[in-house]
C-alpha cells in the first residue's frame, strides 16, 4: 500500500516548498472569504484525540507537514496509551532524523494528557485549533460532531462510521462544518497520491471512453499478530473488546469497511460517485477463533453504479492466499489498471504513469493546514462519508444475504452499532453474522 524507500529519498525541504503550493491549488477550488486565524496567529495549535499507531502515524505526518504547528493536547479512553504515544513523539531521535522535525514541537504537558471516556471532550475543551481523530471508527460520528460544534478544524482517519446511523451523522457534520467555515480533511491519502490524480483526470476526460464495468481486489493477510494476543485477567469485557476493536464489527465496521474503504473510495472515484445497490456474499473460514470477534475474513459484493454499470470487489484476510491489490476500469475504448504503484493504461491511449516522490500522507495535512492559514474551503466529510457507506452497503449484504439499494441504506436503515452504553464492564461478544439469518435493520 506505501512505497516508503521512494518516498523518503524526498527531502523534507523540498517537499515543504511543493506541498505548500500544491496545497494552496486545492484550498483555492472553492474559497469562503478570508478570515482571521488564531486570533490573528499563524501558528496551528493541534489536538490529538486517540493514541494508538495510526495516532502516532498522523501527529508526525502532520507535524512534518507544515511549519510552526504544536501539538500541545492529547486524549485516548487508556491514558496508558497517551503516555506511550506521548513518549514516542518525544524520543530520541535515530542518525538521520531531525531532531526538531517532530520532537520540537510536542508541547504536551502532563496536563494536557486526558485520559477516560470524556477525554475527548476535556481536548476539544482547551485553545486547540485543529484535532485529529484517530480513535475507533465507532467513536468518529460523536466525535466529528462534538470538534464541528467546538469551532474546530479536523482531520479525521477513514472510515468516519461503522453504520448507517454513523454516515447520516457525519453528512450534518459536515454540512455543519460548511456554515461555519471549517476544514474537514480525510485519511484517504490514495486521493493525493500523483499517478492516481493523473489518472483520475484521464479517466473522467474520457481517455477510456464511456465506463462500462470494473473489478477491485484486495486480499491478504490474515493479521493475526494484530494487537494484544492474551486477555489480561483484570480487563473487563468492554476493555477487552476496546483493545481488540479491530475485530469487533461494532468497533471497526469490519475489514470491509475499516481497511477496503479505501479500495471502494478509489472506485466511486472514478465512477463519479457512489454505487446504487449491491448484493454481496462473505464469511469466515480461517478466523474463527473467539478473539476476532464476528469479524468475517473474506467478502465478494457486485456493486451496481449509475448506467448500468457494475464494479465486482473481492476482498480477504487469510493466510496463504494469493495477494492482489489493485483496481481495473473498462470502457468502451481501452481499460486502467490502477495499483499504488502505478496506473497503467491499455486501448485507445496507452500509457504507464508512476508514482513521483510526493508522499500522500504528508500531502493531506500539507493540504489543510494551507486551507486553514488563508481560510478557503477544504472538506472531504461527505465524499468519506459516503465511502463509508459504500462499504457499509456491502457488509450489510453480506451478513444478511440481501441485495440492497442505495437509497434505503441511507435513508432508511436504522442500524446502530452503539452499545448499550459506553462504560467499562459486561458486554457480549457479539453474535457472528449467518446470510439468511442475520435480520436486516
């Protein structure tokens, strides 16, 4: 998914200058009146609110990103989880590395650290101009909502929802974030990636002529080195499942939904939008053990977009299985091969376009702090969004055995993933989902 000995051979200057300019382009698409920032401060105070790999993952990224940004706030529901997070930005750093690129600018203190279920709420209450949501995907609704409400801008990780409750929620908050100027920016870093913006632009120019089907493939691994292998005896069902949430569908959404958003975000990419219906097959044949939930390990849904066009992704974490990864259009004058490597054309216009040394996931935070500083529109809350859904779609078909519309799933379904309360003690594992059985919500 990364190619990150090519991008690393990218100075970290060099990148600052081409991503500065390169943002202003995209903030400028759609600009709101410039306003003050900060009262009347360049410097970006930045919040993070759940600290685990990916929250360490995006911190750095986006303090590398941009000049004259601290991160002077952090929250996670384990505070032991904060400490290690916190420890890591500030280490020592290894030969080669800037010292200042990240260190410099950690300004937490111990005050600043929040731990428990309202740690998000105690970040989103200090003078933090920005905040990065990377806790569970479960969480991202409320906390979308809670940063939109606060004034503040935000970065969020994919997927924002683990449900259709979840996406209906993310959609007013981003509208939210619209009225009162607010940049909401995804983690769907692939959208940044340069072969595939080129490819995009030649797709939707016509280069394949009219779409007329597509595939999406993702399989791999089945990750079972993947978080804390024992239950510690003092943990209860709640923190258990918490700290096992990748395999927890209420947590996660599923792999479908907390991974192979990513893969579908690239294909309503190219499509111009979301599918219409689908109907989609799946289970778990390797993964069966009690610790990975009611994850499934292996879906297949045929999606069904505008003008009778139908996209099949076949999607899977088991060990020893073939690995491809890549999405293919076909139209009526040739087809893309489009990969993270590389997007290849074949037909009318043949072409081979490779990936240049600007690192997406520098790139997005490049982009929004950009945004922020001169005060133009930048939100990407509805597209993820319905990505999310898109993916959701197709979980929810595969665990009932029903073809599903696009329109019922976003306007009518009343699935909720919520627990019955958010709080430390019992909690069932939930039930693995039997096609045919499971009922539709």
């Amino acid at each position: 998914m990364e190619n990150r000995s090519k991008h690393e051979r990218l100075s970290r200057r060099d990148f600052v200058k081409g991503a500065a300019a390169g943002a202003f382009s995209v903030a400028t698409l759609s600009g709101l009146s410039p306003r003050a920032f900060a009262a009347g401060s360049d410097k970006v105070r930045l919040g993070l609110i759940g600290c685990g790999g990916r929250g360490m993952h995006d911190t750095s990224m986006c303090l590398t990103a941009a000049e004259n940004i601290e991160l002077i706030a952090m929250g996670d529901v384990f505070k032991d989880r904060v400490n290690s997070c916190r420890a890591w930005l500030t280490r020592e750093p290894k030969e080669g590395e800037d010292p200042n690129q990240i260190r410099a600018k950690v300004k937490v203190t111990e005050e600043m650290c929040f731990g428990g279920w309202d740690a998000y709420k105690k970040v989103l209450a200090t003078d933090v101009d920005m905040v990065i949501l990377t806790t569970p995907p479960q969480f991202r609704p409320i906390m979308l909502k809670a940063a939109v409400e606060a004034g503040k801008h935000v970065f969020v990780e994919k997927p924002v929802a683990v449900d259709p409750v979840g996406v209906r929620s993310v959609i007013a908050s981003s509208d939210l974030a619209d009225q009162k100027g607010l940049t909401i920016v995804a983690g769907t870093q692939m959208r940044r990636i340069s072969h595939l913006v080129e490819a995009m632009k030649r797709i939707h120019d016509g280069a394949l002529g009219t779409i007329q089907s597509g595939q999406c493939f993702r399989l791999g691994g089945a990750m079972r080195g993947w978080g804390p292998q024992q239950r510690d005896p003092g943990w209860s069902d709640m923190e258990w499942q918490l700290r096992r949430w990748l395999f927890m569908t209420w947590l996660s959404g599923d792999f479908i939904v907390e991974m192979h958003v990513h893969d579908l975000d690239i294909i309503n990419w190219a499509m111009g939008g979301p599918p219409v219906q689908c109907f989609a097959l799946g289970g778990r044949q390797q993964r069966t053990e009690p610790e990975y939930g009611d994850s499934y390990d292996h879906f297949a849904v045929e999606y069904d977009y505008p003008n009778g066009v139908s996209v099949s992704y076949k999607g899977a974490q088991q060990d020893g299985i073939a690995n491809p990864h890549y999405g293919h259009v076909v139209g009526t004058k040739g087809s893309a091969r489009l990969d993270f490597g590389r997007a290849v054309f074949q037909g009318a216009h043949t072409a081979t376009i490779g990936w240049d040394e600007y690192d997406p996931c520098l790139t997005q935070h490049a982009d929004q702090i950009a945004a922020i500083r001169e005060g133009k529109r930048l939100n990407e809350g509805r597209r993820i969004a319905e990505s999310t859904m898109t993916a959701i779609m197709g979980r929810m078909s595969a665990y009932t055995g029903r073809a599903l519309k696009w329109d019922w799933v976003m306007n009518a379904s009343k699935l909720d993933l919520t627990p019955p309360a958010y709080a430390f003690g019992d909690l069932a594992m939930p039930e693995v989902a039997v096609p045919g059985k499971t009922r539709l919500i």
